[in-house]
C-alpha cells in the first residue's frame, strides 16, 4: 500500500498543477501545526489572542493587493515573449517589495489607529513585529508562482518540503525556549529571510535586479481590476472578524479563527485549481474538458473527508486543542458548508476571457449580503449566525457568476461540474451536517 502511494507521489510530481496544490494542500497542514503549538504551549489566552488579531490586521492590510497581482501574474505571464518573462518577473518582485516597505511604515506611524480601525481593544501588544513581519513575508508569495509558471514541479515540491519543516522548526522552538508573543513573531521573521535567500540566489538564479519600467506601468494597469477584486472578496473575512472583535472579547478571537476555517484543502485545492485552469483555458479555449475532469476528481476526494469531517469534528477540536475550543467545532461545520459552492468554478472562465467587471459586482453583492445578514442573525444566534451569513453570500456570488456564464458566455454548468455527483454529495453533506448539530449540541 505504502509502496503504491510512493509510486503515485513520484508520478504526479512531474505536474506542475499538482505541486502547486500540493504546496498549498502542506501550507494549509503546517499552518494548522502551528496553532496548535500555540495553544498547547505556555502562551497565555490573551497573548494567542493578541497574535491571532495581529495576523488578521497584517492580512487585512496586504492580502488584496498581495494575492491580486500574484493571480494577476498567471493571466498575464503567459502571453509575454520568452524574453520578457525573466524581466516580469524581477518587476513584479520589486513591484511587491516596494509596497511591502511602504504599508510596514505606516503600520509602524499607524499602530494605534489600526488597532482602533479594526478591533474594540484598548492596545494590542507587538504590532510592530507585525509590521516587520509583513514586509519580509508578503514579497514571498511569488516563490510558488514562479516555480509554477516556468513548470518546475520538481522544485516546488522540494521547497514545500524543506520550507514547512523549517517554519515548523522555528516555532517550536519559540515554543519551548520562550513562549511569548515577541517569540513566535520572530520565529516567522526567521523563517522568511531564509527563503528571501532561496528566492533570490535559487528561484532568480541571480537575476533579481532586473527591471522594466513599461513592464511595471503595464503589469500594474492590468492588475487593478483584479486587486480590486481580491479586495472585494477579502471583505468577506475581514467582516466576519471585525464582529466577532466587535461583539465578543480577545479571549473568544482564536476560539473563531481556528473555527472559521473552511474544510482543510478544500480552500486551498479548488482555488489553486481555479487560478491554474486560467493560463490553460486561454491557452485551449473555453471549451476545454480539463476543469470537468479535475474538479470530478477533486470532488471524489473533498466531499468525503468533509462529510467524516463535520460528524467528528465535535470531538476533535476539544482533543487537538483544549475543551474551550469545542464551540470552534461548531463554526468549523458552518464553514464547511461553503464547500457546496467552492466546487463550482465559474470565476476560472471569468479570468481567462478578462471579465473583471461581472466578478467585480458580484463580489459588491455578496458583500452587501453578508453584511445585511450578519447584523440580523448575530442578534439571533450569535457567532453561528456569522458564520452561515458567509456561507449564503458566497453561495449566492457564486450562482450569479454561473448563471452569467451560461447566458452571456454559453458555458453552461454540465461543461465545468459534474451535476449528479455534485447533488448527491452535497445532499449527504447537509445531512451530516444536521445529524452533527443534533448529537453534539
């Protein structure tokens, strides 16, 4: 058996789609590592949660524009000439760097206003570490692209590899040697410079200082509708944050985090699978049966753990953390709800034919929604009517996109998903997910 999976794992690293879910797929485990060595480590309640609201803010800051022009990247990067492609890259690395620098600055001149801007607290300790953090950290999220693009699956398998253990290595021993709030964010910091090392000597081959001014202007134009857009659907977990940070104290915070995570891999597959689809669709056309065939064999994987994962997750979440997280498991199941719509995959042919503006306004409804119903279902059921509130809106963008692709584009939902499979998976999910609540509540 193992001897097979072996085989497999050989076979499939070749692929550059796979190493690149792969990665994403280890990140997902090892970040959840980490948390659970900081709540099984010595750090008080408050300090996990002052790091917990640390992260939410470096990510609120960064992640749109971070993530826009990295997806940006892959629609872009394949219809530039061969000899243009090293220098993109290099401008886009300089272009993330400088707005890294720029955004930690005034993370440092702001710290007091932010604190204000997205949480209820009075102080939140060390968010100058979050502002160093930042810069050294969001420039990285090329590492993987790179890789992808030029096809190199072979070293983006080795890099997730030895990068996560290393991150793993680090914070362990922030755990053991000084479990303390400064500890763990320099352990992060650490992590980082080691692989701004790897991405300059091994990923650039030592070609990290070219660049392109038109390249820049360009590259940077056509990124807007698609930052704006990352903007837009990030709104969606900032908000949930910011009424949880609004309604319960910092203590309740992790408590919220480590629920309000989607199914592991499920995030973290279909989006991968979603931005690697957009160079192959343009390369081979919209009709191509390669997002059908992959989503299938996707779906055949996720929706199964799921279903385990929403009838033990109960007791799970006390066992792996403490009997304080058992009310993370109950927003865990919500969350895995919005696996019924992560499955479909209009946005990919959105990208692919540059329809920006339809996803744009899609993602203002959904915002719209999830805001609208959050303040009427938190009054009713707390946190849990956070959470669902997500899990409508976000089904909700999703079908409109759906429905614009096959009028608009004529790219019917049977080309992209399989229907059977689909209602009969999501038909048992729900009903796990009753069954789970009846028992455990």
């Amino acid at each position: 058996m193992f001897t097979k999976l072996l085989q497999l794992y050989h076979k499939k690293a070749s692929d550059p789609i796979f190493a690149f879910q792969y990665f994403l797929a280890v990140r997902f485990v090892v970040s959840l590592l980490v948390s659970i060595i900081m709540v099984k480590s010595a750090l008080p309640a408050d300090q996990l949660g002052y790091y917990e609201v640390i992260i939410f803010v470096v990510t609120s800051v960064s992640f749109f524009w971070s993530i826009g022009m990295k997806n940006a990247l892959l629609s872009y990067y394949p219809s530039m000439p061969e000899i243009d492609k090293p220098v993109l890259l290099a401008t886009v690395f300089w272009i993330l760097t400088g707005f890294s620098f720029f955004v930690s600055v005034l993370f440092f001149i702001l710290d007091g206003y932010l604190v204000q801007l997205f949480t209820s607290f009075d102080f939140v300790p060390a968010m100058d570490y979050g502002a160093v953090y930042l810069f050294v950290s969001v420039p990285l999220v090329l590492i993987e692209n790179v890789l992808y693009l030029r096809g190199d699956a072979r070293s983006l398998m080795k890099y997730s590899h030895w990068s996560h253990t290393v991150m793993l290595f680090f914070v362990g021993l922030a755990a053991i040697w000084s479990a303390e709030l400064p500890s763990f964010f320099i352990a992060m910091i650490l992590w980082s410079f080691i692989r701004w090392v790897y991405f300059l000597v091994v990923v650039f081959h030592g070609k990290w200082l070219l660049w392109s001014r038109k390249l820049a202007t360009a590259f940077t134009v056509f990124s807007l509708p698609i930052i704006f857009n990352v903007f837009l659907g990030s709104l969606m977990d900032m908000i949930d944050g910011l009424f949880v940070m609004h309604y319960f104290d910092e203590a309740f915070f992790p408590i919220f985090r480590y629920g309000a995570r989607e199914m592991p891999f499920s995030t973290l597959l279909f989006s991968s699978l979603s931005a690697a689809m957009i160079p192959l669709l343009i390369k081979n056309g919209m009709s191509s049966q390669e997002v059908k065939v992959r989503v299938t064999r996707l779906m055949h994987f996720v929706f199964p753990v799921a279903i385990l994962l929403m009838l033990l997750s109960p007791l799970i979440f006390p066992m792996v953390y403490n009997t304080e997280f058992k009310q993370s498991a109950f927003i865990f199941n919500i969350y895995l709800l919005i696996l019924t719509s992560r499955v479909l995959l209009p946005q990919a042919y959105n990208f692919a034919l540059h329809q920006h503006k339809v996803i744009v306004w899609t993602s203002i409804l959904e915002i719209i929604v999830n805001v609208l119903l959050s303040f009427w279902w938190v009054q009713y059921w707390g946190v849990y009517g956070l959470a669902m509130a997500t899990v409508v809106a976000y089904f909700i963008q999703k079908i409109l996109l759906v429905l614009y692709n096959s009028r608009i584009n004529h790219i019917p939902l049977r080309q992209y998903l399989p229907i059977k499979w689909y209602v009969i998976y999501v038909s048992v999910m729900v009903v796990a997910f009753l069954i789970s609540n009846f028992i455990y509540q």
